[in-house]
C-alpha cells in the first residue's frame, strides 16, 4: 500500500511540472489506465492463475475411491486485480529521434502468493527516427503483435493459444519499404519463464534471438512471418554422493516459426496467427524439454530433447454502433520429441532433478470455443463471453512421446461478465 500511494503521488508531481512547462516544451505527459471487475463460474477445476483469472484448461480426470470425479466441481469468482495504471511521457528528442517512454503497472503479482499487489506490466523506452525504431525495457514479446492480439473479454487475451510473455527486450525496427518492416530483437525471460529450473536461459549466457518481417496496407491488411531461437542450460551440477558433485555444461537449443494475419473491411476484423516450435512453455503454451532416454550416466549429464507444439487461432469481431460481438477459436497441440524421450521429473540417488520441465506432456491436445458482447458507453464497457475448452489427454505414448492413444476429452464451460472504466 505505501508503495502503491508513493507511485501516485510521484506521477501526480511529475503531471503538474510537465503541465507548467506545456508552453515552453513538446513534452506530453499523463495517467492513464482503467478499473475492471470481473465476475466468472467454471463448471469444472483446471489449471489456472491468480484464482483463476487467467484461464488455460480444465484438469484430468481425478476419481476417489468411490469412482467419482473430484475435479467436477463448479466455481465462483469476482475480481478486480487486472486493474491498470500507467503514465506516459511523449515529445522529447534524442539523437534526431522522437522518444517516447512509459511505465505500466496492474494488481496481478508476479505469482499466487502475491496476488493482488502492484507488479510491472511495461516499462520502456521508445526512440522513433523517419524509418528507424528503437526500443529498450519491458514489454511484450515481439512474437505478440499489437494489432493481432485477440479481443476476448477474458483477461490473457486468448492464452495459452495466443502466446503470453511480457520480457525485457532490446527491439530494433526498420521499413524496409513504406510497406515492408524488418524486426530483430535480443529478449531475456522476466516472470514468463521456461518450464523446469529457473535460471536455465540466464545460466546459458545467452538472450533469445528473435527476427520478423511483416507488411501492411492501408491499415486494412496486415500479415508477417517470424522466426527465434533460445538456449537454456537447465543444471550447472550434478549431485553425486553428498557432498561430491560434478559442473555440467549441457545446453538445450529450441527454436519456432510464427506467421499472422489480419484483415479489416469497414467494421468486420478477423485476425488469424499460427506458431509451431519446440519447447513453448515460456509464451504460456503446453510442451516443455526433457531428457533423451539412456543418454544419462552415474557420472555424466544427459542431454537433452524438446516437445514440439503446434498452436492456431482466429478472432473475428464486427462493431454495430455501442455493440462490438466477436468468436474466438483456437486448437493447440502436442507433436513429441524429435529423440526417445523420458520426462525429467525423475530420481537419481535418491535426489530429485529439475520437476516439471513440461507443462502438461500428458496432454493431447487443447482447443477453446469462445463467443463475446462488448457494450461501450463513453469510457465505460460492459463485456460478457462465455468460454468452452476442452482438453484431451493421452493415455499412451511412443518412445517420442506421441501420443498413440487419448482419453476422453474434458470440458469447461466458463461465464464471465466484466465492467471496466477507462481514463
């Protein structure tokens, strides 16, 4: 709370100085953000954060010893933790450049056991040259578009088949054409991490590549294609008999593609996004990495293999006056390994090793159906979907870990109504 009242009355100072020197600057700047409650039922337990206001998909069959399904249980819930504040400063130069720089903060936490306190959503800096863009700081992983993301009335905005990553970046952006622009980026996980140790991406001495190329016209069509590769480096030792040890240096390389579109014709807009890669646990998506069967040894790290996910979506919305009424779908699925591959949530002497560097490998594959009604006076919104996913786990697997037969699927049905004020 303190540090809550110290930030508003530090951008409230900073607005009335910027505001006494309007005449004498270009400098812009102000508060911003917006109020939200949301109150939604599931029908049945699944994996979920912050009490489950960010939704991925429902749990696995559970049964007690009288047969019956322990996680076939209805829930309610209000919140109002994705509420936002932030404040911007527009109109200064630099270097020939325009710059532009912002913080942004939410009530989400950065886990469970905070939730409900101020974290960082974005902070950064923005340097616009005639067709040059630099940015630096804290904000979304390029691999989220800005005019892609879906307009769902959920929080998470159509995770975990859009991709989920906040991260602090350097970008770079050039037009190659009026048209045509390039990006590159240099990305270091924040509080969106890998699956398995928490250090892995730093321990490798490395940032995740990343590079897209995307073109638009008239703002009525925009359509891209990217490509990244990450390095983790899951254990820095192996314990052997206490207190022997042995240093490791055996790294995971991974990588994926990603290519979006979107249409927008008067007031219909359908954006369509795809992402095939290995080892997506970071953008919030199921897979992960694990061992390579037989690969490890008393006195030897093993090496390691990832999961391949193939994740698709598409978000249509049509605007009518005060209305805007959309669908959302998305299928998001489990491909295997490309070696023999064994789960790393395993002993060895005893001691266990990196648990639970995959999200989910049970799984088969996810999917979500998800209509939604927008209703907007002024500032103020109304927002009402309902959600149904589904989730299909396996039942056995090849040595890749494809799935060679499937349970019957889950299903949650999920109703969420939301009021939320912008300023």
């Amino acid at each position: 709370m303190k540090f809550f009242l110290v930030l508003i009355s530090t951008v409230s100072v900073a607005q009335i100085i910027s505001a006494q020197d309007v005449t004498e600057s270009k400098i812009k700047a102000k508060i911003y953000g917006y109020a939200a409650w949301e109150v939604f039922s599931d029908s049945r337990k699944s994996r979920e954060a912050r009490d489950g206001d960010l939704y991925f998909y429902p749990n696995n069959v559970s049964l007690d010893i009288n047969g019956r399904d322990v996680n076939a249980v209805r829930s309610f819930t209000m919140l109002a933790l994705s509420s936002r504040l932030g404040y911007k400063v527009e109109g200064f130069e630099a270097f020939g450049a325009k710059g532009m720089s912002m913080v942004e903060a939410d009530f989400w936490g950065t886990n469970q056991d905070n939730i409900n306190l101020l974290r960082i959503r974005h902070a950064l800096v923005k340097l616009s040259w005639e067709r040059t863009q630099l940015m630096t700081g804290m904000y979304w992983h390029p691999v989220i578009v800005d005019e892609m993301i879906p307009g769902n009335v959920s929080f998470g905005a159509g995770a975990p088949f859009h991709a989920l990553n906040r991260a602090p970046q350097v970008r770079l952006s050039y037009m190659l054409t009026q048209n045509i622009k390039l990006t590159g980026a240099a990305i270091v996980n924040a509080y969106h991490r890998s699956a398995g140790a928490y250090d892995a991406q730093r321990n490798s001495g490395k940032p995740e590549l990343f590079g897209q190329i995307s073109g638009s016209f008239e703002k009525s069509f925009l359509f891209g294609v990217s490509a990244s590769y990450k390095w983790l480096r899951p254990r820095i030792e192996i314990a052997l008999l206490a207190p022997a040890k042995l240093k490791t240096d055996k790294e995971l390389g991974s990588f994926y593609t990603h290519a979006f579109g979107l249409m927008k014709v008067e007031n219909f807009t359908l954006k369509l996004e795809g992402v095939y890669g290995q080892e997506l646990s970071f953008l919030n998506m199921i897979g992960g990495y694990g061992k390579i069967t037989g690969t490890d040894g008393l006195l030897s790290d093993y090496d390691y293999t990832n999961l391949n996910t193939l994740s698709v979506w598409f978000d249509a919305s049509y605007q009518i006056n005060k209305f805007n009424v959309g669908f959302f779908a998305g299928r998001q699925s489990l491909h295997g390994a490309d070696d023999n591959y064994s789960s790393t949530e395993y002993k060895e002497l005893g001691v266990v090793k990196i648990p639970g560097s995959a999200t989910n490998d049970d799984l088969s594959h996810i999917y979500r159906l998800s209509p939604r009604i927008f209703y907007s006076v002024d500032k103020l919104t109304f927002g009402f979907e309902y959600m149904l996913t589904g989730a299909v786990y396996g039942k056995a697997w090849d040595a890749n870990h494809v799935v060679t037969e499937t349970a019957d699927p889950v299903v949650n049905h999920r109703l969420l109504f939301l009021t939320k004020y912008t300023f």
